[in-house]
C-alpha cells in the first residue's frame, strides 16, 4: 500500500508577505505573528501533484540560524536531497525546539526516504505544538496511509476536515481509506465532494474511477480516468487504470493502446506490461503476452 509521501516528489516554495496572514484562506494558512508561509507541493502515487498545503512559522521570531538552517532544509528538498534537507530541519529544530515547519518539513523528508515512523513522529510534535492547523492532521494521515494504518489515517483526515471543511485533498485521502476497507458509495461521495470544492484535482477522478471499476461500473470508471488523463496527459498511471477499465469492459484494443501509452510514459512501469500481457492473453496473442510477462518479472525484479 502506497499513498503519497513515499513516492513523493517535494517542490518548496518559501512566500514572505507584506500583508496580514488570513486565516480563512485556501489552502489554509494559520494566523500568526511572523508572515512567512511555505507553500509544499507533493505528488502522489499516481503522479499527480497534491497540495499539502502552508504552513506559517509559529514562534514570533525564530532565531535567525534557525530561519537559515530551515531554508537551507528547503533548498535540499527542492533539489531532492532529502539526507542534507533532514540534518538542515533538524538543526533548525535544535535552534528553535518550536518550530513546527521545521517538524513538517523533516516529516515530509523522512515519509519520502521511507522513514514513515519518524515522519508521524514529527508530525505528531508539530500537532502538540499547534493542534489547529488541518494540514498537518492531514499529512500525518497520508503518512498513517503509508504506514498501512487505515483507522489512525482515517481519523486524522476526519479531524483536517473538521478543522477545514473545503480542504479538498482530506476529502479525497478518507476516500481512499474508505475505498480500501470496502465502502465504495461513501468513497464516492467523499470524491463527489472534493471535486466539487477542487474541479481540476486529479486524485479526485483517480480515486473515484477506482471506486467505480471496484464496484463493478466500468463505463464511469473509463469517463473519470479520461477525465484524470485530460488534466493530466502525463500520467502514466492513469492510463495503466483506464487500460484495466477497459480490458474488464472487454475493449481489449483501447486496454492495449492505453498500456502502450502508460509504457511510453513510463518503461519501468511493471504494472503496464502486466496489464497489456493479460489483453493480449484475452485476444489470443500469447507470445506477445508472455513477452511482457517476462518484462514485469525482470522489472519487479530490479526494483
């Protein structure tokens, strides 16, 4: 089971404003004495970027080796080098034990480099340091997910969105838990909602064409990975969904051609050529079929 920090891909983007920090804004910035917000920008397992939103500094004025060391941790985040970036947040941390970026950001690190249990640790500090922010509850969430933990994940989504009722992203993650443990209607109505607050948010169509070819609804499932792959054209994934769609409607040529594309976008992607060796199976072509066979062996193999 993956969510989304482990396959992460952060990209920082650090904002000092002139003007008071509202706290009623989207996505969620919290109120307080130093306006300086960083704007976290993650993929998920699909590819798609998923906010995780800003995250104001909490103390009035960080010592400023502190604010250095915590930039300097950005820096090696947007880079990718995620060793550097976790000593920098750690170092800021030690400066400025409350620092609650400092904590967010060093839980994201870790969530990527697989340390999921370091990454709840330091979200859950940054909780008790300040317990009304929804991003966090929903980052620990997503880092709950990855840990497999589907009732703490739940419960930290149901908190972001009581926190934020228009947090989109919280929406779409309890719909992944519930969509995992077997209640596709409420699933679908979490995704119904999250796109109605965020129309153009992939995971949304992701997740609910999930919902609906596990339910069985192949013809919504192919009109939302359409739908995530016209927002997305990029998206690998997508197409490996939409593919699969496809191949239990019976349209083995448009499974193939999307397994093609999904394979184009992604040659390590195992999945695909499993996918396109079962529609060649069904259409007969078994040489093909076990030609990819072979490939996803020798790549799950490699991984």
């Amino acid at each position: 089971m993956t969510k989304y920090l482990s396959r992460a891909l952060i990209v920082v983007l650090l904002v000092f404003l002139k003007m008071p920090l509202r706290a009623d804004s989207i996505p969620e910035i919290v109120a307080k004495a130093k306006p300086a917000i960083v704007e976290i920008v993650v993929t998920d397992a699909t590819g798609a970027p998923k906010m995780l939103g800003t995250l104001p500094t909490v103390t009035p004025t960080p010592p400023a080796d502190a604010v250095a060391h915590f930039d300097s941790g950005m820096a090696f985040l947007e880079r990718r080098e995620y060793d550097k970036a976790i000593n920098d947040f750690t170092e800021a941390i030690r400066l400025d034990p409350n620092y609650v970026p400092a904590y967010v950001s060093r839980g994201n690190a870790y969530g990527i480099h697989g340390a999921v249990d370091r990454a709840i640790n330091d979200f859950t500090e940054a909780i008790r340091l300040d317990p009304n922010v929804a991003i966090i509850y929903f980052n620990r969430g997503n880092a709950y997910y990855d840990h497999g933990n589907l009732d703490k994940a739940s419960s930290d989504y149901n908190e972001a969105i009581r926190l934020n009722p228009n947090f989109a992203r919280a929406y779409v993650g309890r719909g992944d838990v519930i969509r995992e443990q077997g209640n596709l209607d409420k699933a679908i109505s979490d995704y119904n909602e999250a796109i109605r607050l965020e129309p153009n948010y992939v995971p949304a169509y992701d997740g609910r064409g999930r919902a609906y070819g596990s339910s069985g609804n192949y013809d919504k499932a192919i009109s939302d990975f359409t739908e995530a792959i016209r927002l997305d054209p990029n998206l690998a994934p997508a197409y490996c969904s939409r593919g699969y769609a496809y191949d239990m409607h019976g349209n083995f040529e448009k499974a193939i051609s999307d397994y093609n594309e999904a394979i184009r976008l992604d040659p390590n992607s195992a999945l695909a050529y499993v996918g396109r060796g079962n529609a060649y199976t069904k259409k007969g072509n078994l040489n093909a079929a076990n030609a990819d066979y072979a490939t996803a062996k020798r790549l799950k193999a490699a991984q």
